[in-house]
C-alpha cells in the first residue's frame, strides 16, 4: 500500500468519525433537553444525565483517537514530502488536552505505527 493510500484511508477515517461525533454530540443535546422538559422522578433524571455524561467523556475519548490519527497522516506527509493540501487536513498539535505523559504519541511511536501500517 503507498502511502498515498494509506493517508486516504486514514482521512476517511477522520472525516467519519468527525461527522459521527457531531451527530452523536446532537443527539445527546436533543436527550438532555428532553430529560429536562419531562416530569421525571429525580432519581431517575439523575441516572439518565449521569449516562449522557459518560457518553460525552467517551465521545471526548474517541476525538483524542482522532487527533492521534491526524497526527499520524500529517507526519507520514511531512517525512514523505506529500502535500497534504488535498486531504484538507489542518495542522495537528504537538500536545492534545487530556494527554498524559503515557498517552503522548513520541516521535518514533509514530514511526512504528507507519511501519505498521504499511505492512498490512
């Protein structure tokens, strides 16, 4: 697979999953509107906004994942002068909020998973 390729995939991958979390995000905004216009017991709103709650830190969590695959597409294009201008990709951040020191993607980390990548 070229990396020509493998940057398409990976930026459809990104567009999706920017496209799904937006509707994600709406929906849960529709449900808390909805738990918020609704005679329900408290107990129970509390129960249902503690899960809209959970969905948006997994919803944060999956657009970290995202961000790490814009780094990789963005770093395979610099090291491999690619012009990343027709993937209409922005520049990704060195540093991501909510990244640990354990979670940060270091320089040959993405070099493995290029590696990786390539050879499936």
């Amino acid at each position: 697979m070229k990396y020509e390729e493998l940057i398409t995939e990976l930026c459809d991958v990104i567009k999706e999953s920017e496209v799904n979390a937006a509707l994600i995000y709406e929906n849960l905004e529709s449900i808390q509107s909805t738990i918020d216009d609704t005679k329900l017991a408290q107990k129970t709103k509390r129960s249902i906004e503690k899960k809209v709650s959970e969905s948006l830190g997994l919803l944060q969590h999956q657009d970290l994942h995202r961000q790490k695959i814009e780094r990789v597409v963005n770093y395979v294009c610099e090291h491999n002068n690619i012009d990343k201008s027709q993937y209409n990709l922005a520049d990704s951040a060195k540093y991501l909020a909510g990244d640990s020191s354990s979670d940060v993607v270091s320089e040959d980390e993405l070099e493995e998973l290029i590696r990786q990548m390539a050879a499936n």
